[in-house]
C-alpha cells in the first residue's frame, strides 16, 4: 500500500497533466479521496455533486433548452459588449416593460464640480415596437461620449453589432417566456445561472492548471531548492493553511480538526482557485517534505508529463506510458 506522502504527490501531478479544466476537477477529487484516506462512498458523492457541463447537459429538461441556449446567449452578449475597449457599458435592457436601453458610461475627464468627479453617466434609449430606429440614438451616444480616437471606429461598429443581436434575442425570449407559465421561466434561469456558475469553475481551473505545471517545471528544474521562488511562494501559502484546531467532541475529547474535512469537496464552498489551490500546496509540501521525494519527481523529456519515479524506476528518466513505446527505427 502507497505511503500518504506519496499519494499527496500523485495528487498533485495527475492534476497537472490533465488535458482540460474538467478532467483536472476530476482528477483533484479522485486524488484527494486517496491522499486523505476517505472511502468510496465519499468519492460517489463528492463526483456526483462535482459540476459539469457533461452532467449539466444530461440533466438539463428538453422542454428548458430552447430558452436556456437564448438565456446563455444573451449573458454571452451582454459580456461581449461590456469586455469593449470603451467607456461605454450595457446596464441593462427592459425588454418586458419600457423597452429601453440603459447605459452607464464612465467619463472621459473628471467632472470637478461634482461630489464623485468619476461617477458615472445614465443615458437611456427607447428601442421601441419595432424597427431600429435605436441604433442611430446608441451610434449617436457613442459619438458623443466615447474617446474620440481612431481605434475607436472599429470598436463602434461591434458595440453596434452587439447590440443588434442582442435587442433581437431579448424579443426571442420575451415570445418564448409570454408562451410558457412564469415557472418554467423561472426555472430556465435557475439552469442558465448553474451553467454558467460551471463555465466560471473550468476558467479557474484551466488558469490554476496552466500555474500548476509551470510551478512543477520550477521545481523539477531547480538545481538548490532553498533559492526555488516558486517552492518558497508555496510554502508561504502552507504555512497559512496548516493551522492546526482543537475542538472537543460530544464524549469530552479534544481532538483535532482535520484541516480539509470531507465536506470541503462534496459541499464545495465557493468557486475561488484557492478550493484547489489550497489543497494542491499541502499536497506538495507533504510529499516534498519526505527526504528522497524531490528526487523522484520528474518530468518526462518525451510527453512533458509530470510522474513519479517508483523504487523500481528510480533511475527512469520518462514516464511510464513514453518508457513502454519502443524506441522508432530509423531507415
């Protein structure tokens, strides 16, 4: 049977070689249910309650697709036209009421004789029954208000853009909603707000991930670990986590508290990196901490994953899957 240190450290490095952001999710519960110890029945649980967008699509109801691809799409949209290079940000659209456009813009220059001199400009635009009449009044505002520059030119012509899209799909799902009961609204935008709660997640991870393998390079490429910027930022981060706390149980015994209990994974407190990346870094110290370890981590000149070299590969120089190909000839 593996000895902890070592499960911490495979942790850590089948989380690093994961191809894409759900597959790291993954393979960090799968790690952590080895590493610390917890059995299967808490493995079932923490997968099935591990967001997604495979298990999202498998759930999502055929009558609630429709309008949650539109819900998803204007969320899309309404970040596109925010995300411009530009002054100029969509508040929102009362597609269902006045039909405007409300605009929140930022200003150019401080405004000296106000109590904020950067707070910033309402500006509303009736869109109307129908037609684009609007667009001239949204062109317009953006002449007057945005930095008049020539880069500025092409920014327009994609707010405009965006805007056209996305006045059309607020009258998609406006028909959508007056013909399905309040409920079913309801419940498309509860899917709409959990899909992209997921979308947010594999961002984290996917950055966390692209950190992770140059914080392993670092540390596998380091001639004297005690100059290892990377370790030493590591550590810092260790020695905040492993506060260790005493609490008494209900037969009057001190104990102490596990530091990553089994509801950490399976009731998911938050969406930040530091739920993983918490983790990752007392993985890593606990297995760098084992005299021999560091020497044993390694990275495969072949493939670039990480591995772990075991007693019976103590001199191997790639991993596992790289050393079983044979080598190609060459005619």
């Amino acid at each position: 049977m593996k000895k902890r240190d070592l499960r911490f450290g495979k942790l850590v490095v089948d989380f690093a070689n994961a191809q894409a952001a759900e597959e790291a999710g993954v393979a960090f519960i799968r790690g952590a249910a080895k590493a610390f110890g917890y059995g299967p029945e808490f493995l079932a649980k923490a997968l099935e309650r591990y967001p997604t967008l495979k298990r999202f699509e498998d759930a999502l109801p055929a009558d609630d697709r429709e309008l949650v691809a539109l819900l998803l799409e204007e969320r899309r949209l309404l970040s596109l036209i925010n995300n411009l290079p530009c002054n100029i940000s969509l508040a929102s659209y009362d597609y269902d009421g006045a039909r405007s456009l409300l605009f929140k813009i930022q200003p150019i220059e401080p405004k000296w004789d106000c109590e904020n001199p950067y707070q910033e400009d309402d500006v509303r635009i009736a869109v109307g029954a129908g037609g684009d009449a609007w667009i001239a009044d949204v062109a317009g505002m953006f002449d007057d208000r945005a930095p008049l520059t020539e880069d500025m030119d092409e920014v327009k012509e994609r707010l405009l853009g965006c805007m056209r899209e996305y006045v059309a799909l607020g009258d998609r799902i406006l028909a959508i909603r007056r013909a399905s009961p309040p409920e079913k609204t309801h419940e498309a935008r509860k899917w709409a707000a959990y899909h992209s709660r997921i979308e947010a997640e594999q961002e984290v991870l996917a950055e966390l991930l692209e950190r992770w393998r140059a914080t392993l390079g670092e540390i596998v490429e380091a001639g004297d670990l005690s100059r290892c910027q990377a370790l030493v930022d590591l550590l810092a981060v260790y020695n905040v986590v492993n506060r260790r706390e005493l609490a008494v149980g209900e037969d009057g015994v001190i104990y102490e508290m596990p530091l990553f209990p089994e509801g950490y994974f399976t009731e998911r407190a938050g969406l930040a990196d530091e739920y993983y990346h918490n983790v990752l870094v007392y993985a890593l110290v606990e297995f760098l901490k084992v005299p021999g370890n560091r020497r044993t981590l390694r990275r495969c000149p072949r493939c670039e994953a990480f591995f772990i070299a075991g007693p019976a590969r103590t001199k191997a120089k790639k991993c596992e899957r790289c050393a079983s190909v044979p080598p190609s000839r060459t005619s």
